[in-house]
C-alpha cells in the first residue's frame, strides 16, 4: 500500500514482524480513510486482541496478523520440552 504523508508517498504493509522486538506491526485499519496510523503489538495477546477488534482487516491480513502472533508465541517460549511448550 502507498501512502501519501504531506508530499511524499511511501510504501508501507498492511501487517510486517518486527522480529528484533518480537512485535508484529500493522496498519489501523479502522480509521482508514480518514487518518493513517501504524500499531504495534507486543505480544500474542495483544495481537489476537488486534484480530478480534477489527484493527486489522480481510482474510490476507488477517491471516499474516495470525501467523505472525503465533511467531510470537514460539520466539517467546524459552525451554526444549514439547508439552512445555504445548502448555504455553
């Protein structure tokens, strides 16, 4: 998607992973057209919430934003036992 800011169009994805920060970042859905706005969520839940509340939208995004919470589930677990791991 590009979006314009003042003059400048820019590129920018609707849903990216930040692995650095294990934070997935997304674009407010919500507010489109209207305002432009960049969300990062900082863990699993924070990410479902994002789902669940409509930030983001359409089955595509929707599915990255799922796939990228569950990346923040896996990078969070610390431990080698699966039922650990399954548990968390």
């Amino acid at each position: 998607m590009h979006v314009r800011i003042g003059r400048q169009r820019r590129p920018f994805r609707t849903v990216t992973f930040e692995a650095a920060h294990n934070r997935v970042e997304l674009i407010e859905q919500r507010w489109l057209p209207h305002r432009f706005a960049i969300v990062a969520t900082r863990d699993d839940r924070a990410t479902a919430a994002a789902i669940r509340d409509m930030t983001v939208r359409g089955a595509g995004a929707i599915g990255a934003t799922a796939a990228y919470g569950l990346a923040q589930v896996v990078r969070a677990f610390r431990g080698s036992d699966r039922r650990a791991f399954a548990k968390h």
